[in-house]
C-alpha cells in the first residue's frame, strides 16, 4: 500500500471519528436541556440544614433564609430530604415537568408549630415589559393570615402560609411591611427596604416566628430578560390572598 492510499486511510479515519465525536455531543445537551431545576429556600430558623436530592446530598450546612442551586433533576417523580445534624427533618416527594423551575422553601407553618412543612414554588421566568420587574411576595412564616403594605399600602390582603402573590412593577426600592389582615400593627416584619431588578422574577419570601424574633426574610432573584411595551399589561393574582388596591397602586406608580 502506497503512502498516499495510507494517508487517505488515515484521513477517513479522523473524519469518521469526528463525525461520531460531534452525534455524542448533540446528544448529551438533548438530555440535559429536559432537566428541572431546584431551589432550596432555608425558611426555618437558628438552623443549618443539609440537602439531599433523590438520596444524594446536594448542599449542607444552608443558613436561614439562604436560597441554593439551581440543582438539576430529570422531570418526573423526585424525594427532597431536609436533615439537621445528621437528624432527619421530613422528607417529600414531588412531581416536576422537564424544563420547569421550583423553589423549594422549608420553612414552619402557621399556628406556632415547631415541626417544618416544605412548599414548592414554581418560578415563571417569561420575559417581563422594559423597565418592569415580576415582585412576588410569598407567606411562609408562623403567623396567621397576613397583608403586605408596600410603601404603607396594603398591596396584597388575606395571604395565608403556603401562599404568594405577585405583581409586575416599575424597577424601584420599596419598602415592604407584613402586619395582620386588616391591621396596622403588630407588624410582623418590616418594613424592609426592598430594591427589585428589572427584567427578572423578585421572590421575597417571610420566614420565621414574631413571638420568637425570629422574623426574617429570603430573598431570590431570577433574571427573565425584558420585551415588550414600557407598561405592564396584566395583574397576576398568584397564588392566595387578594390584590387590594394593585391595580390603583401600580397606576400611580407608572405615571
């Protein structure tokens, strides 16, 4: 055999090689582009906890009113499991959809009890209007029914535990306060100066037990990207509660 016959060989050899090389490749992102994604929000206080995902543990030692991930699962059937010191807090299972995204917030329950309860939130990151951001503001503290005053204003009545509202409002700095529903004071928590980031989903999650100080906040940002017209079209209700005065609010605060 010639060097030349070789060298043409040899050349189909590393072609072949490369083609097969790049199907691997395309097939891998495939895969991984069907993947959920989990946030962890530490809702319960004076604790650090440890995360495991499916019986693998996927953070450890997560402050109160830290957020963790984003940590990637295939859609369907998963067990998130919360653990203290080698101590099994709960576990729960849940369902997801491919190309979905979750926060996942432990945090205690109304009514004053110590033992946790976990809820998930699913996070809409479509595109909000230039200049816009998505403020969602979720009850996951001890304290019964509650409304959330947005620069003194009840922007949002009646929202147990477990439940959120959102909002979509021009980029500013608030100030946010949780009293009891229909009430000025006590105030719960607050009021917290709150800067939202245009073009991504502001969650402002309340944690903690007022007759313990333990009142706390979470925070978690998730860039979205802008389009669209300068004002927003539509006010979303979420999840609970009512949209006291949302709509007059927002008017005044576009002018």
């Amino acid at each position: 055999m010639t060097t030349r016959a070789l060298r043409r060989i040899l050349v189909l050899v590393l072609m072949l090689g490369a083609t097969l090389g790049l199907a691997g490749l395309t097939a891998a992102p495939s895969f991984a582009a069907n993947n959920a994604s989990l946030y962890v929000v530490q809702g319960l206080p004076g604790r650090s906890v440890d995360v495991t995902v499916d019986g693998r543990q996927v953070a450890k030692g997560v402050k109160t009113a830290a957020v963790v991930g984003p940590f990637k699962v295939k859609p369907g059937s998963r067990k998130i499991t919360f653990s203290d010191g080698g101590t099994e807090l709960l576990s729960r299972s849940f369902a997801v959809k491919a190309r979905s995204s979750w926060d996942v917030v432990v945090h205690l329950p109304a009514g004053g009890s110590t033992d946790p309860t976990v809820t998930l939130f699913r996070n809409d990151t479509s595109t909000v209007p230039r200049g816009k951001a998505e403020l969602v503001v979720a009850h996951t503290a001890t304290v019964p029914a509650a409304d959330v005053r947005v620069d003194g204003k009840v922007l949002f009545s009646n929202i147990a535990n477990g439940q959120s509202l959102n909002l979509t409002v021009p980029v500013a700095t608030y100030k946010v306060a949780i009293t009891p529903t229909g009430k000025k004071s006590p105030v719960y928590l607050g009021p917290v100066s709150l800067t939202v980031k245009g073009g991504a989903v502001n969650r402002v999650y309340a944690l903690g037990d007022p007759d313990k100080n333990t009142m706390n906040v979470a925070v978690h940002v998730l860039a979205t990207g802008s389009s669209g017209s300068e004002r927003p079209k539509k006010v979303d209700t979420g999840t609970g509660g009512e949209a006291a005065g949302a709509v007059r609010f927002l008017a005044k605060l576009t002018r």
